[in-house]
C-alpha cells in the first residue's frame, strides 16, 4: 500500500485464528486493523472510532453480523461494510446487501481477494465522500478568484506556490489581514498531488483552547459539553486531503504540542481517548507576522515554527503593489456587477489613492457594495465610499509607538471610516466582529456621540 493513504479496518472476526491471520496480512499490507471478537464490540468501536472499511462476520456472538451492519449505518460518516459469510448463509448475506452492504465474501477465501475488495469499498466511499464535498464546495465557494495579478513580487508569491505544491512538507503563509492567505491555502491545496481529497480550513482566533482542542482533534464519547457520542476532529476530517490552519500563532501551549506529535509521528488521539488514529494530513499555517517573533516571546515553540515553516510564502500588502487595484477591482466589478458595469476614471482614481488597510479584502467589499449601490452603469467615485489618500504622514516619533497604539489608531480610522458600522470594519479589518467589540472595549474607543 504505498500509492493508498492507509485504510482504517475494523475486522470483526469471532474465530482467533483467523481472525489473527487476516489482521496480520492487512497490517503488513499497510493498512491500519482494528480485530474485535463479538458483534457488541464492533458495535462500541464504531461508536468511539473512524473507520474506511469494515469486515464483518455474519455469525457472530453478542450481535450478529447484520446487527451491527444496521448501526453502522446510523454513523453520520460510515464505513463500507464487506460482509464475511459461512456455507448457508448467502441469503443472509444478499440481505446485507440489500441493507447497503458494498459487497459479501464467502469462505474459505484467499486473502489477496480481501484486500482487493477492501481497496475497491475504500475507492468507492472515497468517491462517494468527494462528490459530496465537491457538491458543498460549488454551494459555498467564493465566486472571486483572489490571486489575479499583474505585480511582479506577486507573481514571485504564485511561482513559489506552483513549485511548493507538489512537496509533502508544511507551509506558513503570511501576510497581514485580507492579502489572501486562504486564497493562497486554496491554490496549494489545488494544485498538490491532494487535490481530490479533503481540504478543511479553520481559524484559531480567540477560541478558548479547549475548544481549539476538539476542532482539532477530535473527542471521544461523553467529553466537553457538546454531544454525547465520539466526533472525529478536522484532522480526521482532512486525511488524506489539507487543513488550512489560520492564525496558528494564537495555539495554546498543549495542542501546540500535540500537532508538533502529530508531523513528527502521524498519529493523533481524540480529546479523551487513547487511540491512536493514523492521519495523513498536509498542514498549511498563515499567520499575519510569521512565527518568529512570537517564537522570540517564547509564546510559540522553536521547533513546531521550524515543522511549520518547511516552505515560507509571506504575501505583500496591496499598498506596496498598487498596479493591482485596477486589475482586481475590474475583476470583482465583473463577478459582483455582471458586464453590466464599469468604473469610472474618477472613480479608478480614487481607489488607486486610497490607503488599503484592509489589502484585497477590502477592496472586494468595496466594490462588491459598489456594484449593488451604483444606480447606472458607471460606477463613480462619490459610490465607492473611500475617501482618497488616507496614507497620512506621520510625526517622526511614530516610529517608537507600541503595536498597541498603531493598531488602536488603525482600528479607530475604520470605524471612523465605516460610520462606526461595526459588521463593516470588522470586514475591512478582517477580523471577526467578536473580537472587534473586545477590542473596542480593551481600547476605550467611543462611537461620536459617547456610546461604544
């Protein structure tokens, strides 16, 4: 098995001898084997597990083999079930059939047939789980490509993306709020020999980092506060595929060292449990600033910064590739407003003298608000509310403000900027409005008037 990402078995074979056999030739084919003796056990380790394939024996102690076929098919993500048969029970097994089984094996059987029929009912849930990804994709995908570019030094970023690609190592891309480091997640994901399997994306933010914890890795049964049964994590979820982990330099010391564990081992175990699941899994990390100043506050470990940091992409501001505004604002007038509508000379202008705190983002939901306020044809600057040159000089004392300062300063222009229209400046700022309204509070910023 070395052009498969290793199949998750769970063989429920009551016989020990053979069931020690065919969990043997399985494990040194690669596979990763769960063997339980009774039906009831098959049952607790569906409940409490993930598995591709399960191999089931019809006669069985404690439940039978179509017993436990019916509650794995309650599992919201259930494995394909190969039923095991004995003489005089083929009818038995045409039921499993009917009952959603992938395929019935009758004994005595070779083993070189097992694993074929084990490939084929992973290849067919593998299918079946990707169209239905690619169903929820095309429903949610953006409908703006965000790497459209005519600068050189970006050009540079999208090489060095082709080129990262088709390597196995992690990559952290960075670059301040709303460049598009999902984008860029995206393109990796895309372009990469993982391109069919799963792509998950998840911010820290400011989670608590229990929950961080579980997102991540998962829970077994009856952990936290949420639902009693076991739920696999977004690492689960990704085998196979690649997780987009944002704002990675915000983690929590503990699961910190659980993904350092993870790209140093490949295992992972659920919050909870003492399973050790394989998960193959390629890791894309963005932070704003790079880990190496939080590596400096001893607030991130050296050693997951140097895992993480395999391949580095840092993407540069809007502000320092201007001859981009035109290109992308046409690009997002074309998505948003149809063929329909134009920009005016004013009204390009007007975007090439503004500041763009909030790089790409921002100017996407400029001109996406442009598009359904404009009342004609031709977009002009008085509709796209930026107010031209907010580049501002600065005292030379400047350069000695704290990062706290600069970013009360930064956050206060877009509120002001934005009418104090909280859900706008979050946007702009590309941040979650949640932490927005802390951040007003920590800076005592006040809307004109008096109120927060």
């Amino acid at each position: 098995m070395t052009d498969h990402p290793r199949i998750r078995i769970l063989l429920a074979e009551d016989e020990p001898a053979l069931g020690g056999i065919l969990r043997d030739y399985l494990e040194g084919r690669g596979h990763h084997v769960t063997h339980v003796a009774d039906g009831r056990a098959a049952i607790d380790a569906l409940a409490t597990r993930a598995f591709d394939v399960a191999l089931l024996d019809i006669v069985m102690p404690e439940a039978d083999g179509l017993t436990v076929l019916r509650a794995l098919r309650e599992s919201s993500e259930p494995p394909e079930a190969i039923i095991i048969t004995g003489n005089g029970t083929i009818d038995t097994a045409i039921t499993a059939l009917k009952l959603g089984a992938y395929d019935y094996m009758s004994k005595p059987y070779r083993m070189l047939e097992i694993e074929i029929q084990v490939r084929r009912a992973w290849e067919k849930r593998e299918l079946l789980r990707q169209n239905s990804l690619l169903a929820d994709r095309l429903q949610r995908a953006e409908r703006v490509a965000e790497l459209v570019t005519e600068d050189p030094a970006m050009r540079d970023v999208l090489a060095l993306v082709e080129r990262v690609a088709g390597a196995a190592a992690p990559v952290l891309v960075s670059g301040e709020r709303g460049t598009g480091k999902r984008s860029i997640g995206r393109a990796i994901h895309r372009l990469s020999a993982r391109a069919a399997r799963s792509y998950v994306e998840f911010a820290v933010g400011d989670l608590p980092a229990e929950e961080v914890e579980v997102a991540l890795f998962g829970a077994e049964r009856g952990v936290g506060s949420g639902p009693v049964a076991a739920r696999p994590g977004l690492l689960e979820q990704a085998h196979g595929g690649t997780l987009f982990l944002d704002d990675v330099e915000r983690l929590d010391a503990r699961v910190q060292g659980r993904l350092l564990r993870l790209l140093e081992d490949g295992v992972i175990t659920r919050v909870g449990g003492t399973q050790k699941l394989d998960v193959d899994v390629r890791i894309v990390a963005a932070a704003p600033d790079g880990l190496s100043g939080a590596v400096e506050r001893r607030a991130f470990r050296s050693d997951l910064a140097y895992r993480l940091g395999g391949f580095s992409i840092a993407i540069p501001p809007l502000r320092e590739r201007l001859r981009d505004v035109p290109v992308l604002a046409r690009h997002f007038l074309d998505v948003y407003g149809g063929a329909r509508k134009r920009l005016s000379d004013a009204a390009l202008a007007a975007l090439a003298q503004y500041g763009w705190p909030g790089n790409v983002l921002e100017l996407r939901t400029v001109i996406e608000r442009a598009a359904l306020l404009a009342t004609g044809p031709v977009v002009e600057a008085h509709e796209l509310g930026v107010v031209p040159v907010v580049i501002e000089p600065r005292d030379a004392d400047d350069a000695t403000l704290s990062l706290d300062t600069i970013e009360r300063r930064h956050i206060a222009e877009v509120l002001e900027r934005q009418g104090w229209h909280q859900g706008r400046a979050a946007a702009t700022l590309g941040i979650s409005a949640k932490t927005l309204y802390r951040k007003i509070r920590e800076y005592g910023l006040e809307r004109p008037g008096g109120s927060r």
